[in-house]
C-alpha cells in the first residue's frame, strides 16, 4: 500500500500579484516539491501597500490589517483541509493564527525567514512554530538568540539555472549604451532611488529598472529627471519573462537595506551571466562571492565608482558558477528532508 503523501500548504496573500522573493520562493518550491507531497498554495493575489510608521510593528497599519483579515477568512477552509504541515509567508497576524489553528488539530508549523532579521522575524519566532528556516547563515545563526526553544537550520533560496540562463531570447528596451539593471520591489527598503542617483553621475549608460510597488509613480519621475527617457526605463513584467529581462543587460545592481533577508534577484542575475554590484554587508557577500563587486549605497560617489568598475572588469564564467551554488535542485531536497522529519 503506498504511503500518504503529507499534506503542506503556502499561505501567501501576494502570491501571483507580487514578484518579490517571497513569491518566487513559494512558486518555485511548491514546483519542485510536488513529487514528494500534496502540495497547495493559498494566495490572496493583493497589491503590497506602503507601511505605516511606528503601528506597523503591531501589525495594526493597513497593510498588517489586511493580513488579518485575509488569514481570518482562510481559516475555515484551512480547518477543512488541515494540513500536516502550514508554511505562512506573511508573518504576524497570519503565523499567529496559523500556530493556534496547528496546536489544536495537530499540525506542525514551519516558519521561513523571507523578511529577514529584523521585527517581522522576531515576532514570526516567537510564534513558536515546530521550525525555523534561515535564509542566511547569518539569520539562521540570529535565530538560534532571538529563540533558543524553536529548532532552526540555514536553507538559503535558489534559481532555476535552466530558466535563468545567459542564452535565449533577450528583452528589446530601446535604450543606449551599456544597460545596467536593477530589479526589485518598489518600496524604499529597497532603495532604488539610490541606484538611479548612482547611475545619473555616469556617462553612456543606462538604467532599467524591473519591478512594482507603491514608489513607482515617483521612481519613474526621478529615472526620467535624473536620466531622460533615453537612458531610463521602468518596467512591469510578469516572472516569466525575467529570463529576457536579465539577458537585456551588461550587469545587475541592487543596493537594499542591509535588512533585505536573501536576494533572490541576485542568483537569477548571476545564473543570467551577470556581475553584481550589491549593499557590503556579510548576506551579500555570502550570496554574491566573487562574482561582483560591494558598496555603501550612501556614498554616492563611490556608488557610481564601483558601478563604472564592475563594467570594466572581465568576468568571465565567475556570475554562472556562483548561482549554480544555489540551485532549486539541491534547495529542494533539503527542503524535503526538513519536512520528512518532522513526521519521523
């Protein structure tokens, strides 16, 4: 008789409207997994709004509320199904609920540290789920402080390296010069006002921006200001054509707060063939190596500096060879034997 496959279930609100690494970890995984469990993911499909000062901590600004209620609705359907195991991707509200809901009927709740170390993860550790997962050594590690009773281990996020590949069809942007490229969630952790700046105190090069959220009508506004709409484009695209967006470009730059959990952007963008030009803090160094180049995005001369040198550097084969570290393959298989054990 064969075994029962377990049960798992994704909870993310933004789940098909919202290319963040949260999303593309949940679609990614959910694939890759589908052979080894009964896979579902619940999403919402809702904007990312912008947060409220102070309130947001807890979890009562708009956005925290939304969550709430969302997760509220989710419940009767979660009660139907109950899962062996809940993997919510939204934090507060939503990992509070879930724990309750998996202590009375016996499931297991894991935790995955996509918002990084800071408030959000603090509070989704004190939940108490069965297991945390760091995406950085450095998480995992800062787990282990901030909650010595949950059980925590590093698995950091991945790229589909036949899907993010430097050959195949390439985006058409019009735009001249050398293109650099910078993805990402238009909110300001993400500080893609800098990298514009940075690029504007260049010459003969251009930026294209890939991505949406709540700053997009004034990041659009400073790009064309700072760089004329023939060395500047903003873009929304589906996951799916990122593969073409990433081979439109002569490198990558992406300079968050040192907040930012992962980055899967920048896997995807090395498995594309590109050099990196990234925030220097230990997380970036441990995803980028030495396929890129590191940078205080507040020092806007250096800023533009180091972006000058990364296009003159041969890179060779270096990008390719530091993403294929984190292939959805071998990420996967962890993931199978975390959620394996935890029914052993």
């Amino acid at each position: 008789m064969e075994k029962k496959k377990l049960k798992i279930v994704f909870l993310n609100i933004y789940q098909g409207s919202v290319n963040r690494g949260a999303e593309t970890f949940t679609e990614e995984l959910s694939k890759k997994l589908e052979k080894y469990f009964d896979l579902e993911v619940i999403s919402g499909k809702r904007k990312l709004i912008k947060r409220l000062p102070v309130i947001w901590r807890f979890f009562l600004d708009p956005q925290g509320m939304i969550v709430f209620w969302w997760s509220l609705r989710m419940l009767p359907r979660v009660i139907r199904e109950r899962p062996d195991i809940i993997i919510p991707l939204n934090g507060g509200w939503q990992a509070l609920l879930m724990r309750f809901l998996t202590w009375a009927y016996g499931g297991k709740l894991v935790i995955v540290g996509q918002s990084g170390i800071g408030w959000d993860d603090r509070v989704n550790l004190w939940s108490m789920p069965n297991h945390f997962v760091g995406i950085s050594k450095k998480a995992s590690l800062w787990s282990k402080k901030v909650n010595p009773m949950v059980s925590s281990q590093y698995i950091p996020n991945g790229v589909d390296l036949e899907k993010f590949k430097p050959g195949g069809r390439v985006f058409q942007h019009g735009l001249k010069g050398k293109v650099i490229l910078c993805v990402g969630a238009l909110v300001p952790s993400k500080q893609i006002d800098k990298a514009i700046l940075a690029v504007s105190k260049l010459k003969q090069v251009s930026l294209l921006i890939a991505g949406d959220g709540p700053q997009n009508e004034g990041l659009l506004a400073l790009g064309r200001e700072s760089l004329g709409r023939r060395r500047f484009k903003l873009v929304s695209v589906t996951h799916e054509m990122m593969p073409e967006i990433y081979r439109s470009a002569d490198i990558f730059v992406f300079t968050p707060e040192r907040s930012e959990a992962f980055g899967i952007v920048y896997v995807e963008a090395m498995a594309s063939g590109l050099s990196v030009v990234a925030t220097d803090d230990p997380i970036r160094r441990e995803i980028v190596g030495n396929a890129g180049l590191f940078v205080d995005p507040n020092n806007m001369e250096e800023y533009a500096r180091i972006i000058r040198r990364a296009l003159e550097m041969k890179w060779g084969n270096k990008p390719r060879i530091q993403a294929q570290k984190y292939s959805w393959d071998k990420i996967a298989e962890k993931y199978e034997k975390l959620f394996s054990s935890l029914y052993k």
